[in-house]
C-alpha cells in the first residue's frame, strides 16, 4: 500500500490563481480530511469527508473548496489564492471516522502564495 | 481561543534526560487524547487515550490522561537525539448535531535532544 499520498510538495501561487491539492488513499478508508499547518500553530481542520459524496466544514473552510467522487480521492480546490493561504497542508484518513481509529497523514504540500 | 494548550512550546535537553510534555484541554463532549510526533513532514500516530489513570507505554514513551483535571502528560525517558521532534497533543470532542467527532489540536511542543 502506498498509504496517503499528496500532490505536488510544493507549489507556489500568486494572488488569485487557483490550484487543485490532490490526496490519495489505497487503503479503503471511509474518512479523510484536510489539514493547514501554520508556523507556531496546530493542525487546524479545513474539510473533511465520511465517504464518498459527502462533506463538511471543518474549523477554517474559508477559501476553499471540497469533493469526494470516490473513495480514493479527496481534492482540496483554492479557487482564488490570498496570501494568507501560504501553509503546509496535510491530507489524512482513517478507515472510519471513530475514538479506535488512527489517522494516517500524507507528506504534506508546503504552499506558497505571493 | 484555543482549546487544546500544549506546554511548553519548546524544549531543549541533553541525550539521556527525561522530559514530560504538558497538554491541557477544554472541550464539551469529550472522546479521546491523541499523541502525534511530528519530525519533518507529516505527523505519526503515539497514543490514544480514553479513559483516566490508565498508562500507555510504548519503549520510551508513556502517556497517561486525567479525565477530572482535564490534562494529559507524555513522558520521554533516557531521550535521544532521534526524539527531536515536534510533539502534538489533539482531542477529540462530539460536534454538535454531528454522529462525527471533531479533532482540536494544540500548537505543539518543539523538543530538541542534543548528544
């Protein structure tokens, strides 16, 4: 298994561009989630997902957007990128969404928008 | 205001210290506490505790929760210098109108173990 897997590792954006961040399982899990990583602060949930067809809000969801198709994939979409957006990004999953489950993350996409 | 306060915020010690890393939380409806270690990309899964009083091991490390005082400890004893890491506490908390829980992290304590 490859696990979770994230693409591109790094990217850099200007001001209004929009870009997709694409994250990837192979181990069947039925829940995955976005994460933004900024300096000096924990993780903090953007989106998450229970399956296939169905997402939510997490704490930050402002400027950006969600959609699960299909089990393996969870893209994150920036439709117009701020500055305030530059963060290390982590996609994880779980193979439910409950206390006995761990969490497996992806490497992360450190994002830069200028 | 944050839910989840980890202390301190950065650590440095010498290899064969024991450190004990602070986490104190405020949150309705709690599920769990969960310890992540985090080198230099994604985090990797520790522990997850449930209940109070009852210690996890695992080599060196030990977690333990206090459910009434609201507080978790991770001890690192004999520490070496693959210890330096990041260390993130989370806790998991019932969403309102949700079957789901929702994850809160702190900010995170730097621990750096020089030889």
């Amino acid at each position: 298994n490859a696990g979770v897997t994230q693409t591109p590792k790094f990217q850099v954006l200007k001001t209004g561009q929009s870009m997709t961040l694409q994250c990837a399982q192979d181990m069947n899990h039925e829940y995955m989630s976005w994460y933004r990583q900024d300096p000096g602060m924990g993780l903090r949930l953007i989106h998450y997902s229970v399956g296939a067809g169905i997402t939510d809000q997490g704490e930050v969801p402002n400027g950006y957007n969600v959609s699960r198709s299909t089990t393996e994939d969870f893209p994150l979409r920036l439709l117009s990128a701020a500055p305030s957006q530059t963060s290390v990004y982590f996609c994880a999953s779980s193979l439910r969404r409950t206390t006995t489950d761990t969490q497996y993350f992806g490497p992360g996409t450190r994002l830069t928008v200028l | 205001e944050d839910k989840v306060v980890q202390s301190p915020l950065s650590l440095v010690v010498h290899e064969g210290d024991t450190v004990t890393l602070n986490c104190s939380y405020e949150v309705t409806n709690f599920r769990s506490l969960l310890w992540y270690k985090q080198e230099k990309k994604a985090p990797t899964f520790l522990f997850m505790l449930t209940s109070s009083g009852i210690e996890k091991k695992s080599g060196r490390l030990s977690s333990i929760l206090d459910k009434k005082e609201l507080f978790s400890i991770l001890n690192i004893t004999a520490t070496q210098t693959g210890d330096s890491a990041i260390y993130l506490c989370a806790v998991e908390a019932d969403e309102r109108g949700s079957t789901l829980g929702r994850l809160y992290f702190g900010r995170g304590t730097q621990l750096t173990v020089w030889p």
